[in-house]
C-alpha cells in the first residue's frame, strides 16, 4: 500500500494535482485547472470497505452511484499538507479500497453522497468532500461532528476551507447548521463548483467563521447566493474579499446586515435585457422564489427567469433610472459596508424585472375538502387545493402508512407557519382509512416538491384558505396583510398591519379560490396563513422582570444590546413572530418585534404593561 501512496504523492507534487498547490485562501489555485466533469458511470457493481481501521474508522459502500458513509470517526489525514486539497475522503478511499479502484473510478462513479451515521471529523474538514467532480446531491450532512475542529494548528484553523472544492456537477447546495464552537475559515468552500446555480447558506451557523474570501470563486454558473442570518463579529476587511465569483451574473442575493460586500466581488450591473433592468430590487413584501425542483436548473442569463416560481419583488430600486449611469450595485454595496445603516434582518435583492415581466404567484383552487368514500380512480378529475397541518403529522410514501415508509414528520406549528401542502387526490388505505395524496409545499423541509400521503383526518388538517366566513379576522402575518378592490387582487388599495382586526361580510371566490369580503368593501385573502379568524391580540407594552437581551433576528442569534434587571426596561411591541418559522421539524417560540429587533416573550422574563 505505501507504494501506491508514494506514486500518488509524486504525481501531485509534479502537478498531476488539479488544486495542487495549496491556493491562497480566496485566490484562484495556480496549479492545472480542475476539469470539468465527466459522464457518470453506470455501474451497478456494489462495492464496500472501511477508510482507515480500529477507533478511527468508516465503513463505506458504493452501490448504483451512491456513496454511503455510515458514521465513525475520520482518521487524521495522512497525506501531506500540500496534497489536502485532493479530497480527503476521496483519497481515503483511493488508499484503503480492495478493489483497485482509482481516483478516477471514484470520481466517475459517485454521483451522490449519503452521510447516515454520525461522523467524527476530528480537527480537520478542509477539502472534506473536494473532487468529487460527479456529485450532484448530498444528504445527511447534518451528521457530521465538528465539535473537536482545532483552530490551533494550520489544518483545524483552515475550517471548512475548500470543503466542496472541485464538485463541478453539483447545481443547488443548502448547507445544514455546521456549528463549530472553534474560530474557523468558510473560504473557497465552493471553489470551482462550475455548475453550481443556487446556493444557500442561511442555516449555517456564522458566529465563529473568520474568513469567507473566495468562497464561490469559480462558481460562474451561480445566480442564487442565499447568505442569510451571518452573523460573524468578524469585521476584518481583508476576510470578505472576492467570496462572490466575478464573472457570475448574481440575480437573487439574501444578506444579513453583519456582512460586508465592500470589496466581495460584487459585479456591477451595466446591462439590461427584455426581462430585467440594470438595477437591484429589494424584494421587499414582494416574494421570490427558485424551483429547486427544475433538473438542473437552467444556468444560462438569457432565460435565468425559467429557474423561479415567483419571481415578484415589490421593494425599494436602488439606483438610477438613466440607463448610460449605472451606480446601482455601488449603492448595495455602501449599505454593507461594515458600518451600521439601520438595516434589520436578512435583505433580499434581485434584478428589477423589466415592465411585465415579474412572476406573479399562482391561484390554486380551494374547494371544501370533503371527499365520500374516494377510490384511485378519483385522483384523475380532483379539483387540487392546498391544506394545513393544524397537528404534528407525518408524510407517507405509500398509502398504507407505516414507520418504514414514513419520509419526515411535520411538527405542530402556528397558524401563520403551518406546513402547507398541495393536494393532488385521494384515496384509501388497505385498512379502509381515507389519505390525501399530496405535493410537499413546504420550501425548507426535507422533502420539498415530495409527492406522499397525508391523513385526511380534520383533528390534524385543514383547508389552507378559510371556506366559510368568521365574523371577524386578525392579521397574523408579520408583513401584514393588503386590501383590494375587487375579488382578482390585482391592484392593492389600503395594507393592513399585524394585529389589525377586520369585520368580514362574506365568503367570495375567484375562480375557485376564496376571499374574505369585508364589510368596508376591501377583498383580501382568505390563507390561514395571513389571518386568523377571531380577535387576536398581544400586549402594547412589557417590561422586563430579569435581564433580557435584544436581538437582530426572531431565531435570538444575533445580540444588540443587553438590558439588566435593574433598568426594568419597557419596550413598546411592534408585533410579533415565531422562531424557526421555516423549520418544518420544530415548533418554534413566540417572540416579540420592538425597535432595531425581537426580544423574549417568555412571561418568565417580560411582563405585560397594563
């Protein structure tokens, strides 16, 4: 064996290494080019073994492109520091398969990456999962154990540098939490993943990260860069450097506002086209949306708007109308300076679409979900609605419901952050119980886009637009809510704030989708998710019992100012919100909205102010 780890280290120091040497971190490798991927091999060989041996060990198998790694510990990489950027669980396997596999056997034939165990990576997940140039889906990386990286030494300091370095035919990556409570480094991350569309990292915990620079350098694909809830105290220019790729037209950017764009690489918008104008939007009360479920995503500018559901913003324009002046992008970037601007919470900015061209939500009929002793064949004339889980529920694979075809449970939430789902039909169980057969509509969860099975029982689920007319509703949603003229919703007239209490008059519908018709005349929509029916009310002042802390963001991640007992501060609330409200898995906490950010509503802590 040590033969063969001798020839592999030659080759890499003579340049046979596509990384090799080591790059700066945030510059571009100066050695050969990473090519670019080569057609999958369809290999229906299965293939296992173990990377290393005794307490630092991991079993493996490769079985029709899938690459499972099954929990243990990663032994320490035992290759010189100069070969790192290689991969290190790609070299470990070239090293200790039985099979004589190569690097390029590995390389064509993996195409997916399961993590189902727990793993160990020990002080070091530099060029974790680098070049698996094949690879266009990882599941499970929440598995992996990053509590012993050391940001002592070269290697644990380097963090998650160059982790997915070299994944050229990976198209959309969402990064689970990573926390890591040592200082650690998120540069060239992504490096040279040249197929690389949407990229989100709002789930990652940021609070330790010291260096993203040139984290997506490379990536010339990319129009999704979703970098959401940063939160480093690191305000080290030298740090935010060249972390977006130049050349990659950006058309949808979420920022938090702790990040610096200063010098990130930014493009400046000098054109326009028969879509979208030169400048930035923000997306404001608007929505966008990016269908993940395209595959792959288009990647070309020309037709970018194909890749979105919605595409819809209604924010601010930064910018100048004159189109031979372009400052527009200058202006995004003095708003994430360093410097405090007033910002609260994550921004999201787009392309302004050009008149016309904005991707307005659809209308989904919503019938009265009453279906009579359905059979499969209902399934072909359904008239579709969406529906609520008003209890913690589960999502099937196959009508019989069972633990082993269960894909994910759906945690009793909120009204306003009920899961959602699209109801295709319905059906019978063996067992004579009535399902919903159902598209997951839940954007974050496990399985968005998912077809699978639901209860119909209405103990757990309901219809996501109210059917029959309360009396009087309350805005839920921390946006608000608009009233508009006519049943079509097309031209807003007056918005209506949290906590506004509206007299209903009727039920009316749109095609087939219900409105609420107030009794001032104003139509608005009837979703669960935005009123709720009744009078809904929270205290107009509370002071504080304890110390309390203010945060920037409604998850409490990120601090602002601390309050002592002593000062028994009264903050005046604006609103309210849930943590975790995308979390499909957890329930969330209620928490107050008051000036420059949330504050705890635990009545442990707060008192309401009569």
């Amino acid at each position: 064996m040590k033969w063969k780890v001798g020839l592999l280290t030659l080759g890499l120091l003579i340049g046979l290494s596509p990384l090799a040497p080591i790059p700066q971190q945030g510059s571009l490798p100066v050695g050969q080019p990473l090519p670019s991927a080569r057609a999958a091999t369809v290999d229906e060989t299965s293939y296992s073994g173990t990377i290393g041996s005794g307490e630092t060990s991991i079993p493996w198998t490769l079985n029709n492109g899938t690459l499972t790694l099954k929990g243990g510990t990663l032994r320490k990489f035992s290759g010189r520091w100069l070969t790192l950027p290689n991969g290190q669980v790609l070299t470990d396997l070239v090293e200790d398969n039985q099979d004589n596999l190569s690097r390029t056997d590995f390389q064509d034939k993996v195409t997916k990456i399961a993590v189902t165990g727990k793993i160990n990576v020990g002080v070091n997940a530099a060029y974790l999962f680098a070049g698996f140039t094949n690879v266009t889906d990882y599941s499970g990386l929440a598995n992996l154990d990053l509590t012993n990286l050391d940001s002592t030494n070269i290697v644990g300091g380097s963090g998650f540098m160059g982790m997915f370095t070299g994944n050229s035919a990976l198209t959309t990556f969402t990064a689970p939490s990573f926390a890591a409570s040592n200082t650690h480094s998120i540069a060239n991350m992504f490096q040279n993943d040249t197929s690389l569309v949407y990229l989100d990292l709002s789930k990652m915990q940021t609070d330790n990260v010291a260096n993203l620079s040139g984290l997506t350098l490379g990536c010339k694909a990319l129009q999704v860069l979703n970098l959401g809830n940063f939160s480093s105290p690191d305000t080290l220019a030298a740090n935010y450097t060249n972390y977006i790729e130049p050349s990659a037209q950006l058309n949808c950017l979420t920022v938090s506002p702790t990040l610096i764009l200063k010098d990130s690489g930014l493009y400046n918008l000098t054109s326009s086209n028969s879509m979208v104008t030169n400048r930035w939007q923000e997306v404001g009360n608007g929505k966008v949306s990016f269908n993940l479920n395209q595959q792959p995503p288009f990647a070309g500018y020309d037709d970018f708007l194909q890749n979105y559901q919605v595409y819809d913003p209604q924010g601010p324009v930064l910018g100048d109308s004159d189109i031979t002046v372009n400052d527009s992008t200058q202006q995004l970037l003095s708003l994430y300076d360093g410097e405090d601007h007033g910002i609260t919470g994550n921004q999201t900015y787009v392309r302004e679409p050009q008149p016309g061209m904005a991707i307005k939500e659809p209308e989904v009929p919503t019938p009265t979900p009453t279906p009579s002793t359905p059979t499969e064949n209902d399934t072909a004339d359904f008239q579709q609605f969406y529906l609520s889980a008003t209890q913690k529920i589960g999502l099937y694979s196959h009508k019989n419901f069972s633990a082993a075809n269960r894909l994910a449970w759906f945690a009793k939430k909120t009204q306003m952050k009920q899961p959602t789902f699209l109801v295709t039909g319905v059906t019978t169980s063996k067992a004579g119980n009535q399902r919903y057969q159902v598209r997951d509509a839940n954007r974050h969860s496990q399985t968005y886009g998912e077809t699978g099975y639901v209860t119909t029982k209405a103990d757990y689920v309901t219809a996501s637009y109210y059917q029959n007319a309360p009396r009087t509703v309350t805005v839920i949603n921390p946006g608000g809510i608009n009233g508009y003229g006519s049943a079509g919703l097309s031209q807003p007239q007056v918005a209506y704030a949290q906590g506004k209490q509206l007299a209903v008059k009727k039920i009316v519908t749109h095609g087939k989708t219900p409105r609420l018709l107030l009794t001032n005349g104003k139509y608005m929509s009837g979703n669960r998710h935005f009123v709720v029916a009744g009078k809904y009310s929270v205290p107009v002042q509370v002071r504080v019992k304890t110390a309390v802390n203010r945060y920037a963001n409604v998850n409490l991640t990120q601090r602002k100012q601390h309050y002592p007992q002593r000062a028994h501060h009264t903050f005046r609330i604006l609103g309210w919100d849930y943590s975790q409200g995308q979390n499909t898995t957890t329930a969330g906490t209620l928490r107050y909205r008051v000036a420059g950010g949330y504050i705890t509503a635990n009545p442990r802590l707060v008192a309401a102010v009569k």
